[in-house]
C-alpha cells in the first residue's frame, strides 16, 4: 500500500499528465472513486479478511476472465490499442460482422473472382502460314499455266510434223509413179524421181519419227498440266477450309469477348451494388467517437449502478489483497465506454493508488502499539478475533524509503517506454504476466 500510494497514486499521474494531460478522466473519478472507497474502509475496517484461500481461489477466477477478455479484444480488435486519435475506427459493434449481406457479394469478394481472360486461343493456322499456302497455289498455277503453253506449242509441232510427214509422203508416192511410168517406157536403172521419192520416203519418215517424239512430250506435259491442276486444286481447298476455320475462330473470339464484358459489367455492376450498401450501412453504424471524446464519460443508469457495484467490490478485495479494483475498471471502461488502453489503464491503476494513500494512512495510523510509530488509532470493527480494532500490517519505512529512487525512475521511465513498444505490444506483455500470475496462484493453492 505504501509502495502504491506513491508510484501510482503521485508519480505515475504526474509523468503521464505531462505527456498527456487528458490521460486521466476526471468524471471517471468523480464517479467512481466514492464506491471504490467505500468498499477500501469496508474491506479494510468492516469485513476484515477472515478466509484467504477462498478470496484468492476467486481472484484466480477472476483474472483468467481478464486474461480470456484481454486476449480476445486483441484478436478481435475491440481494445483500441492504436496511438493515434483517429475518429474513423468502425465501432466495436462492428467488430467480427461482414459489411454487407451474404448474398452479395464485396468488393474484395468481387476482385478475389476468377477473370476469364480478355483473349481466345488463336487458330491452329496463323495468317502466314495461309500466306504461305496461297502463293505456293499461285506458283503452281502458273507452273499449269506455262506447262499448258508448251503442251500448245508441242500440239502444233506435232501436228506441223504430222502434216509435212503426210506432204513428203505424198510426194513420195507421186515421184514413185513418175518413176515407174518411165522405167517401163525406157527399162533403164533409178531414175532421178525414184531417187527424189526415196529421200521424200525417209523424209516423212523422219518427220514421223520427230512427231512421235514430240507426241511423247506431249502426252509428258499433259501429265504435269493434271498434276500441276490437282495440286492448285489442293491447295485451294486447303486455303478455303483454312480461312473457314479462321473465320470461325474469329467469331468465337468475337462472342467470347462479348462474354467476357458481359461477365465484366455484371461484375462492376455487383461490385458497385455492394459498395453501396456498405456505404449505406456504414452510414447507419454509429460511428465511433475518438478518444477525446471517449474519456469524457457520460453515464447512463444502468451504466452508473453497474460501474457503482463493481467499484464497491474492487475496493473490498483491494481492500483485502491490495489489488483489483484496478483490473476491475479497466474491463469496464473498455468494454462499456470504449476507451483506450492507454486512458483505461492508466486511470485504473492511478485509482488504485488513490486508495492505496488511505490503505497507507490506515495501516500507518491504526497499527496496534509497538508496530510502527503510530498513533495507534482503533479504526477497524471490533470482534472476536480482533477486540481492539487495530489494522495489522506494520508499514516497512526503511524498506519504502530504500525503493522510492528506483519507483520514481521507473514511473518516469514508463510512459516513454509504453511509446516506444506501442500499446499493443504492452498489452501483450501484459497478458504474459497475467497468465504467470494465474500459474503462480494455481500452483500455490491446488499443489
């Protein structure tokens, strides 16, 4: 209590006030500290405690539910651990609800969906390769168009060499009947027209042979000429089918895509249907008030009582144990008011020392003789296991007087830790430290 009266009760308030003046909540005090005080004289004077175990055995309940409660405002982020005074923060009623109905989809949701991509799969056949396919057409089309001209060209040539065979044997036949009309006037040897007729025989001969030839390369040509055809032919259907399916392709592309915005806009249109109503249920919300506005406190009735009891019962068991009362505000302010750790935690504590200064006086005063210098007032209630009604507890003054150099360094030194780490992080070790307290009381009382 001596120890208290002095770290939390003068220098923690005066190191966090000039950092902060409005750290401290002065209707926080004004309204609770009456109960808190009534329940200290009560705890202290009235109902000494009697059965340790059962009070502690409570006050290990008790803390677990501050443990469970701390853990879960972190995770959930109803404690308001931020170091800043935004007034933007949704309200801890909106706290682990979604912000629009579940049968539309947010926006989040909207951009978590799967996009069809903005472009089809080209054809098998890209344009080159048809290109490609149509000039290939094109020289074998001419190759049929230049193998028809020589095939022309041998067709007259062979019908040139038919018709000159056909003259020189004409000829021959005529010179062969001159020769015969004068061999048998004259019976003499060949005569110059059977000369002449035999050389027209070889001759035509000779032209028939060049026009079989000649023949042969054209029935060759003719050949190349159908091949070359059915190739051009080929490849003209080739080209057809393939510019068919391009086309198609095209057109399935083209209704994809027709697809793929339609899906597009129905989904901007979903997203900006649910942007609405977020915002017009953001707009229904009751808005958070920043933290200036939350450490004025303004209390309801019902409020009032709840805050008026649990103080009460604080000040008993602190009253009794030396602690509680604290952990007791603390869960009320941030959960009924919402105000920041930072303000509920140093208010609650710096209560503490506020009782701890007539916890000190009562102990200081009201000690029995020969336990401390007095006066030796008999402030408690009298009964039978205390008939003088004394308040036990000597007060260590040169044990107090040894630790107040390092209690000042380190109030002074807190505030400017708790900015450094960040109210969360303290927060955190804080729940490090109540759940040692809970080992430690388990252990002590079950083992």
């Amino acid at each position: 209590a001596a120890t208290q009266a002095l770290g939390v009760g003068v220098f923690t308030p005066l190191s966090w006030m000039g950092r902060d003046p409005n750290i401290l909540m002065r209707s926080f005090y004004l309204s609770i500290f009456p109960f808190a005080l009534a329940g200290l004289v009560t705890g202290y004077l009235l109902t000494p405690l009697q059965r340790q175990e059962e009070v502690e055995i409570a006050f290990t309940v008790f803390i677990f539910f501050l443990f469970w409660y701390t853990l879960r405002g972190l995770v959930t982020n109803h404690l308001d651990v931020s170091d800043t005074d935004d007034d933007d923060v949704p309200p801890s009623s909106s706290v682990g609800k979604p912000a629009v109905d579940s049968d539309l989809e947010s926006p989040a949701a909207v951009d978590d969906v799967e996009e069809v991509p903005n472009e089809v799969s080209p054809p098998s056949i890209t344009q080159e390769e048809i290109e490609s396919m149509k000039n290939e057409a094109l020289a074998a089309e001419k190759k049929a168009m230049d193998a028809e001209s020589t095939a022309q060209e041998l067709t007259e040539r062979v019908d040139s060499l038919k018709k000159n065979a056909a003259a020189l044997a004409q000829e021959a036949r005529e010179k062969q009947t001159i020769a015969a009309s004068k061999r048998k006037i004259f019976s003499t040897g060949p005569s110059k027209k059977a000369i002449e007729a035999e050389k027209a025989l070889q001759a035509a001969a000779k032209q028939r042979r060049l026009a079989e030839e000649t023949q042969k390369q054209l029935d060759a040509k003719q050949a190349e000429i159908v091949q070359a055809k059915a190739q051009v032919d080929r490849l003209r259907e080739q080209i057809e089918q393939t510019e068919l399916e391009v086309a198609q392709a095209a057109a399935a592309s083209m209704e994809k895509q027709k697809r793929v915005e339609a899906q597009k806009a129905e989904e901007a249109q979903k997203a900006a249907a649910a942007e609405a109503q977020k915002q017009a249920l953001d707009a229904q919300k009751p808005r958070r008030k920043s933290k200036a506005e939350r450490r004025k406190l303004k209390f309801t009735k019902k409020q009032y009582i709840i805050y008026a009891i649990s103080s009460f019962f604080g000040g008993v068991l602190t009253g009794w144990i030396g602690i509680a009362i604290e952990k007791i505000t603390f869960i009320l302010l941030t959960y009924v008011h919402e105000v920041d750790v930072v303000a509920a935690g140093v208010s609650s504590v710096v209560l503490t020392g506020f009782l701890s200064q007539f916890a000190f006086f009562f102990h200081g005063a009201c000690a029995p003789p020969g336990d401390g210098p007095g006066p030796h007032w008999q402030c408690g209630l009298k009964w039978a296991d205390n008939p003088e009604g004394y308040v036990y507890g000597n007060v260590p003054y040169k044990l107090w007087m040894a630790v107040l150099p390092g209690l000042l360094c380190g109030t002074l030194f807190g505030p400017w830790c708790n900015a450094k780490i960040g109210p969360k992080n303290v927060m955190i070790v804080f729940l490090v430290f109540l759940f040692l307290d809970i080992a430690e009381n388990v252990n002590d009382l079950f083992f």
